[in-house]
C-alpha cells in the first residue's frame, strides 16, 4: 500500500521510520518533509495548510492511507476533505480539532463533563477582561483561544503583564482572529505530565507514558521550548495515579465525547499537572505530540499500520498496542537562539558516524545537494532504546557530539532528572 505522512517535524519522521518497518507498505510519501523523511520517503513539497493540493495529490497517486501528523490541517477539516472523497486518513475531524483549535471552547468541554481543571473565564472584550483579573491571583494564566503557532500563552505574574497582555491580544491583535477571544485561568503549581491515547467510538486506549522538558537549559531553567528532551516510560504515571486519570478524566471524557456526538478517531493527547497527588487537565492536543512520538514509536512492537487502520474503523482493542520493555530517551538538538529568533543554514555534518543503536530523527533540517542543512529551532532528536533510561540516555551523550554544525546546544540533563516540575 501507498501511505503519505502530512507534516515536516521530528514526529513526522518517526511516524514515517515506524511505517517503513510494515510489511504492508511498499511506498511512503511525506508532504512537506525534511532532510531525515527523504531518506525513507519521496518528499513532496506541498504545505501541511495546503488543503485541496494535498486532497489532488491523495486521489492523483492513489494514496491508501494518509496520517496527519501536526494540528493545523486537522483544525482546517483535513480529515473531513479526504473523507468526503471516500479516502482512509488517521485524524480526528474538524469538529473534535476544535479541542485543540479552541481554548475555549476545549474549557468548555471541561467544565460541563466535570473534568479536572484549572478555573478560567473567557473573554472577547478587552476592558471586560482587565475587570475580570480581579477574581485571580498571581501568577495567572492568559490563553489565546486559538492556535497562534504555540506562541498564544502567557504567564503572568504581575497585574501590569497580565493588563499588557491582554491589551496585546484583545486590543492590539497581535494573534489576529486566533486571538479574537482569551481564556483567563488560575496558574496550577505541580508536576506537569502528557499522557497520549488512542481514542475511537467508544475507547479510549492509553499509549506508554513519557515525559518531555519544556525548558532550554539545564535544571529546568529559561524560557519555554517546543520540547527539547524527552524519556518513557515515566515512573510518574504509578497504579495509583492511572486509576484517578481513568476515573475523573478518561471516563469524563468518554462521556462528553458520545453526549456531543463527537465521533473522535485519532490521537488525544491529555496536558495534564499534577497537583498534590491529583490530576488535572491543562489542554487537549488532538494529534501526537513532539518529542514524545520519537521516544513512543521506538517502544512500539506492533505494526503501525494496523493501529492506524483499526482506529478508523473502529475496531481497535487495547491488546492491539504491544509496547517493548526498553526505555527510551530522546534529547533534542537546537539552533542557536532558539526558542527566539534563531539561525538556519548551517551544514551539519558526523550524522554517519554514530553508532547503529543511535536512531536519529530530524526536526528542522533540508538537504540541498546532497548537503544537510538547519532549517528549524528544533534541529535533530538524539534517541536510544536501553534496559533502563540510565542506559539509554549514557549512549546518546557518548554519541551526540559527533554531530556538529556552527551554534548548536541542547541540555545535558535529559533523563537525569526523572521527574522536573
């Protein structure tokens, strides 16, 4: 079969590996793609927003099977444009992408399912929201309710950042229609945690767990990151800790999912925090996450493809998602710069020399004749498999610096500090 993978990033790429290793697929596209999928995939230069192109393309190259990997073409109706022509897609449709798509409207869901959450209020007007800072203490959180490219949440710890914050977004629309309303909500102070499930008809079947680190540098210190390192499974997600996720949340969410007729086949992926011992939910994402695709797929003994076509037709079982008993670890090459402005077009070289049990993903790179270049804040993910995550994170720091290109970083603690707030 013919399968093409949506999407440009590190995820993509794993999900592009994991597909190359059915012996059901003999061909696999990637749309856009970077310098690590067109080495396992013909790479076509069609942009993830690029709905209708995509859709030709499907139905031109008889594609079948085509799996979204980031959030943007599911919250345009990706899903709901191929099904309209009869084409198999993995993803959820527009109207349960409005989870992600929507702040709002995911707080909604929250709230009238009785999931655990942070107390929020949601504004369009901009002096009605500055009256509402009243009713929170600080720190605070402010939310744009769209998508905003990951750039549309604030944490604010004084009443004049939280005011200009709001001032930027209502009244300055720096965010433009994605930042037409915001949610204000409590700051949660805890662990923080993701768990990514499997979600169709009436199951919701939880992956592996993992953990990833949201800030640049060692210690958990700087500025917040797309995810620089990340490890599974995490000791976190304890019997104790599953059994209140399952009860107050899972169940919850079944239970909005089928009261809205929300027909969901996909991944959810749950942002949770963990405060003193309970859970509670952060955000929804409705696809799967980056980096924790590059340390799940490596622990995932089944065939992809099977997991991929049973969720849409509904008949995928728990037993189906057969998971290795190795750890995996993952850290995450930067740009310098990054997670501000940073650099691209340095040539990267020493991918060729690390060792075989090194699997290297790519997350911003292109290849220009034959030479790889950055293209992207988030450059390569170092990962390795190991008996334990001690072992799995010693082989990537005696590998990783045989990779070298003009201003590159990443954090020395991945997998060291199990558990970071």
């Amino acid at each position: 079969m013919k399968v093409l993978v949506i999407g440009s990033g590190g995820r993509e790429h794993a999900l592009c590996w994991k597909i190359a290793k059915s012996q059901k697929v003999s061909k696999i596209y990637c749309a856009p793609g970077n310098g690590g999928t067109g080495e396992i995939a013909e790479n076509i230069a069609i942009n993830v927003d690029e709905i209708d192109k995509l859709v030709q393309f499907a139905m031109e190259n008889h594609i079948d099977l085509t799996v979204v990997g980031p959030e943007l073409p599911l919250v345009l109706g990706i899903i709901d444009k191929f099904q309209e022509k009869g084409m198999k897609i993995f993803g959820v449709n527009k109207e349960c992408a409005k989870l992600e798509g929507s702040k709002d409207f995911s707080k909604g869901f929250m709230e009238k399912y009785n999931i655990p959450t942070a107390k929020y209020k949601t504004y369009t007007n901009l002096n009605e929201a500055i009256e509402g800072l009243r009713e929170f203490t600080y720190p605070l959180v402010i939310k744009a309710d769209g998508l905003c490219a990951g750039k549309g949440v604030v944490i604010c710890q004084s009443e004049d950042e939280a005011m200009n914050t709001l001032k930027d977004i209502l009244g300055e629309k720096v965010f433009g229609s994605e930042g037409e309303k915001v949610v204000i909500e409590e700051f949660l102070d805890g662990i923080e945690a993701s768990l990514l499930c499997v979600v169709t008809k009436d199951k919701i079947i939880p992956m592996e767990s993992a953990k990833d680190y949201k800030k640049i540098y060692e210690d958990d210190e700087g500025p917040n990151t797309g995810g620089v390192g990340c490890f599974s499974p995490s000791p976190l997600f304890d019997d104790e800790l599953n059994k209140k996720i399952e009860k107050n949340i899972l169940n919850n969410i079944r239970v909005g999912l089928d009261s809205e007729k929300m027909d969901f086949r996909g991944i959810l992926f749950i942002g949770l925090m963990i405060v003193s011992d309970e859970p509670k939910v952060l955000e929804f994402n409705v696809r799967f996450g980056d980096p924790e695709t590059e340390v799940l797929i490596p622990r995932l003994e089944s065939d992809i493809i099977d997991i991929f076509q049973n969720t849409i037709d509904g008949t995928l079982e728990k037993s189906d998602l057969i998971w290795k008993e190795k750890a995996c670890v993952t850290v995450v090459i930067t740009s310098k710069g990054y997670p501000n402005e940073y650099e691209k077009g340095s040539i990267i070289t020493g991918v060729d020399e690390l060792d075989k049990d090194i699997i290297l993903f790519h997350n911003g790179t292109k290849k220009i004749d034959r030479t790889l270049i950055t293209n992207g804040g988030r450059v390569l993910s170092v990962t390795s498999l190991g008996y334990t995550i001690e072992e799995a994170r010693k082989k990537i720091y005696s590998n990783i610096d045989k990779i070298k290109f003009d201003g590159m970083n990443y954090r020395k603690d991945i997998g060291k500090t199990i558990i970071v707030n």
